[in-house]
C-alpha cells in the first residue's frame, strides 16, 4: 500500500467517525495526520525490512565483526538516493581496500555522504553504514601506526646492520694487520725462556725471553731439541718445545694473548757477565755523583787516604760519604 492510500484510509476514518461519534471527536485533519502516521510506519517498515534483506555479516581475521548493508540501485526508493549509492560505492572501495590490506583514505568522504543521507531522509537506516566506516577509520589508524612502527623498526635494523658492517670491516682490517705482523714469527710459550749461545744444555746464556714474545726462527733445524732463533739484537738457541707457531696455541693459563695481538710484543733480558755488572755499577755510581755535582752546584775532591770532600764558603773541607766521589 502506497502513501496515497494510506492518507485515503485516515480520511475514512476521519468521515466514518464525524458521522458516528457526537461532537465530532476526531475531525478531518485527525484522519489526514493518522493517514500520515501510517504511511510514515510503512514507509520505516519498509526500509527496515530492506535494510535486514540487503546487510551481510563478516567475521575478520582479527575475530571481529562486520556489517555491511548494500542496497542494489534499483531497490533504492529514496530521495537521498544519490547520496547512498556514494555512500555504498565509498565503503565497497574501503573493504576492498581493506582486504588487500591497503591504506583507506575515503572514510571522510563517506562519512560526509552519511551526513546527507541523514538530513534528506531520516528512515533510512545509516547505521550500518555508519558502524562500517568506524571499522574501516579503527583499521585505518592501527594500520598507519604499524607502518610508522615497522619503519622505526627497520631504520633501527639498518643502523644495526650498518654497524655490523663497519665492525666486519675493521675486524677484517685488524685481522690483515695481525696476519701480516705475526707472519715469520714463533712465539715463547713459556716463562722466561733461556737463549742460550749454543745447542747445548751446558752452554753460556745470553739472556731470557718472556711469555707471549715475538721471536724469528733462523733455522728450523733442530739440534738437541734446539733451533736458531733470533730477539731484538741476541741471536742463539732456544728449546723449540716452547715455541709455537700461533699464539692461540699458547697453553699457559695466565698469558695475555689479546695483548700479544694488537701489538707486536717482545721483552728481553740479557745475561750479564761479572765484569760486565761491575762495570755497570761503576757506570751507575758515576751518574749519580754527576748529578750530585749538578743537584748542589759543590765541586768534590779525593783526600790521599781515600775520603771524600768539597770546600765550604768558608774555605773549610767537609768531609761526605766517599761513595759520592767514585
């Protein structure tokens, strides 16, 4: 029944009961407004059931729930009807969009066209349309917010890998480095090493070499367990037990072999003679009377029993430990 019927049906009413019913109780215009009454509930009956035939429900993949209504365009009877086939088109694109896991950037534009339909036609129901579009504007920021998330996250990632790069090649560089300096090169696994003159176990010795020192083997052949090496300016025979030919192979818990690493490492002590150490200590005494002389600005002399003695400003001697004048 059409709205012109449903106003024909109020104004029978209307006439049916002005002639029945004393005082005239319900007049002409009673019926007209209950004729619009009843077109209007129709009208809003109608669409509703429209509404219910045409609406779809999804389940997303986040578990969600969402409703769509989609009125074909031949079904539309309503004066918003531009308006809701803008508003249909809108939110199609946004599922679509959404589906392929887009960005949606229309959800003003159908809200507007939401806004329109409200205005010319209030039956119609927008209430799907409208919980459509919240979905698709919710998506919309967490989608954006993990994009700027996973941006974050792979900048920091390329500084990272960035800084793994750099670290790869200064270690590749510092590897170089190591190869070349330690190539040619035993080293002392043992503490204080004797360097002996010859391959004999009796034989003088020259000096000692420590832990972790870099040594160059002269001659790989071994006599008595000895081989020909040389160590700053020594030159003689060490057990070739205790060299090794990579410092990773060096077995005593307390070397530092990083140390030995990053630099080229040798410490030497020579073995002195008597003589030798006496001259030394002379060399040594001698040092400091100079620097006696030069600390107090006194001239010293040597008495003819053996004592030691410098002229005061009196014109006296003062005798002093006779060790300052040897």
């Amino acid at each position: 029944m059409n709205t012109l019927n449903y106003l024909k049906v109020g104004l029978l009413l209307a006439l049916l009961s002005f002639s029945y019913v004393s005082n005239a109780q319900i007049s002409l215009n009673d019926g007209l407004k209950l004729g619009k009454k009843f077109a209007k509930d129709a009208k809003a009956n109608k669409k509703s059931k429209l509404a219910e035939q045409y609406t779809i429900k999804e389940t997303t993949s986040e578990g969600l729930e969402l409703i769509m209504m989609r009125v074909p365009i031949d079904k539309i009877k309503s004066d918003a009807k531009n308006s809701i086939i803008e508003a249909q088109n809108g939110l199609q694109t946004a599922y679509t969009r959404y589906k392929s896991k887009m960005s949606i950037e229309n959800v003003d534009r159908i809200r507007q066209d939401i806004s329109r339909i409200r205005a010319i036609d209030r039956d119609w129901l927008v209430a799907s349309y409208e919980s459509e579009s919240e979905f698709y504007q919710s998506y919309e920021k967490k989608r954006v917010k993990e994009e700027r998330e996973a941006e974050k996250k792979r900048k920091l990632d390329e500084l990272e890998n960035q800084r793994k790069r750099v670290d790869s090649l200064k270690k590749a560089s510092e590897e170089k480095e190591y190869q070349n300096r330690v190539r040619g090169y035993h080293f002392v696994n043992k503490e204080d090493l004797q360097i002996l003159e010859t391959a004999q176990n009796n034989s003088k010795q020259l000096g000692k070499v420590s832990l972790c020192s870099y040594i160059k083997v002269l001659d790989t052949t071994k006599v008595n367990g000895y081989v020909e090496i040389k160590v700053d300016d020594i030159t003689g025979y060490v057990l070739s037990e205790y060299l090794v030919n990579d410092l990773d192979k060096i077995t005593v818990p307390y070397a530092d072999i990083q140390s030995a690493k990053k630099s080229m490492f040798t410490s030497v002590s020579k073995t002195v003679s008597e003589e030798e150490a006496k001259e030394l200590r002379r060399l040594a005494k001698e040092q400091e009377r100079q620097q006696n002389n030069i600390n107090t600005g006194r001239k010293y002399y040597r008495g003819p029993r053996g004592g030691c003695y410098y002229i005061d400003s009196g014109g006296n001697k003062q005798y002093v430990d006779r060790n300052i004048c040897n």
